[in-house]
C-alpha cells in the first residue's frame, strides 16, 4: 500500500507553499500524483442601511481580493510542483460555502490522503480550511500540518493514539504507508480500559502484532492520566519523545467526538507540536 494520489489543500497564501512542499515530498516516496486544491470564498457582504441591499462597491472589491488570493496560491503550487518535477493538477472553485461545498468534498474522496495547514491564530482569514468537513464528510485521512513547522522533514518517529476505538484503528491503517518507512512506532494508551479480551496492561498488543507483521518497528506504552487530561498527557510524549508524527482517530459527531473523547482531539489540535494524522 502506498499513497498514489494527494490533495493538497491550499486556504491562503501565507500556508500553500507549506502545504505543497509537504505534499510533493511525500508524493516522492511513491510517485504519487498531487492535486491542488482551493476555494475562491467570498466572505459575507455588508448591506446598505435603509433598505438593506447589497453594496455592489464592497461586493466587487471582495470578489477582486478572493480571485487575487487564488491567483496567488495557484502561482505558488505551480512553482512547488515545477521545482518538484512531479505530476500534480490544479483546482479551483469559487464558493460562498468554503471548503465544505460539495465539488470539494467530492475531489476530497478520490484522495488517499488529503494535507492541509492548521491556521496561524495571528493571522485569521475567511479562506482557512474547516479540517471538520473533510473529517466529517470526505472519509479520508487528514495530514495537518502545525503552524510552527513550515518544511518538510523526514518523519522518523510516530506516536500513535490508541483507544482501541475504530477511528483510532482507522487512522493507524491509514497511516501505514508512513508508519513502515518510519524508524520508531510506539501505541500509546492513556487510561487504556479492561476489555473481554485484553486487559489494560496489555492494551494494544494486537494492533502492534498485525503492524509488525507489516513490517513495523513497533513498541507499546500506557499512561494514567492522573490530575491532567488525556490531551496534556499526549502532548507531554510527544514533546518528550521528539515525535515527528501523532496518529490519532476523531469521531463521527463533533458533539460525541466532544464526550468521548473529552475533547483531546480539539485541544491536541490547537495546540499541534507534531504532523497530526487524522481519521474518522
């Protein structure tokens, strides 16, 4: 198994150049075939006091700066896929639904992996990414990039999230490709529960076993979380271990995703150290 086709979402300028050198190194692996993609977003338009009607003013002036934003992202691609020497393709779609709109989910699901940018909270914009939609509605895996890493380096070790759940088997799957190029796997249980065939202490063991029968160099580990959270207890590993990759499951509902997972997905996210590979 390999990744053969890649979406690259590409919100603004100030990411796509991060976006697309991260796509293009992981299509080298595998000659894989890199698509761009980008919403042309119109942000809400201000009406006009007292009948309320649109100002055609303010409506052209954001239209003119959504399409500068595509130009300049599509020049920025071009020139990552050039360089790259690799075969990529360019898409572009003017919506006023973001990237949730459905020509966009539909390129997101003939994806095998889709890479895009968490946003710069300094720096807000209409034109970032929702990962929600893609997780949601896309089924495919989400490679997120932190904000504080800006270029592509080799992911040697990967820490995997595990709570036995189906997303978190989902994306540990998802991830092979990447798990049996990297040096280092560990399965990290946090508070990992009694089950009618595995006890805690030994959580994991049999995702580890079917992993290193693919060739993986896998470990496994447990923690209890004591008076913090999963979230803190995750990213204390990760930051201690170096860890150049998280893999880890989110849920179906943003609302059970909340209550289940008690929120470690969304805190792990605002607060990225490492690449963060998601799945639901």
């Amino acid at each position: 198994m390999s990744y053969k086709t890649i979406l690259a979402i590409l919100d603004t300028a100030d990411n796509s150049g991060a976006v697309a050198d991260f796509a293009f190194a992981i299509a080298a692996e595998s000659g894989a075939h890199v698509i761009g993609l980008h919403a042309e977003t119109i942000a809400a338009v201000p009406l006009v006091a007292p009948m309320e009607i649109p100002d055609p003013v303010a409506v052209q002036a954001l239209q003119d700066m959504a399409h500068s934003e595509t130009i300049a992202v599509e020049r920025i691609f071009r020139a990552r896929a050039e360089a790259a020497g690799a075969s990529f393709e360019w898409r572009a779609f003017a919506t006023s639904t973001g990237y949730g709109s459905g020509p966009l989910i539909e390129s997101a699901r003939s994806a095998d992996l889709l890479i895009a940018s968490q946003a710069d909270p300094v720096r807000p914009s209409d034109s970032h990414v929702n990962v929600d939609e893609f997780l949601f509605e896309s089924g495919r895996p989400v490679l997120m990039i932190p904000f504080i890493i800006r270029h592509p380096k080799p992911i040697k070790r990967v820490l995997i999230a595990w709570n036995g759940s189906k997303e978190a088997t989902r994306a540990t799957f998802d991830a092979l490709p990447i798990l049996k190029a990297a040096e280092a796997v560990e399965i990290f249980s946090v508070d990992p529960a009694e089950t009618a065939t595995q006890s805690a202490t030994m959580a994991g063991t049999e995702i580890a076993a079917t992993l290193a029968r693919h060739g993986v160099n896998v470990t496994l580990a447990t923690a209890a979380s004591g008076d913090k959270n999963a979230s803190h207890v995750i990213e204390n590993r990760l930051s201690d271990d170096s860890i150049d990759l998280l893999v880890m499951g989110a849920y179906t509902h943003s609302w059970l995703w909340q209550a289940i997972f008690g929120g470690t997905t969304r805190t792990l996210l605002q607060s990225m150290t490492a690449l963060t590979l998601l799945s639901r």
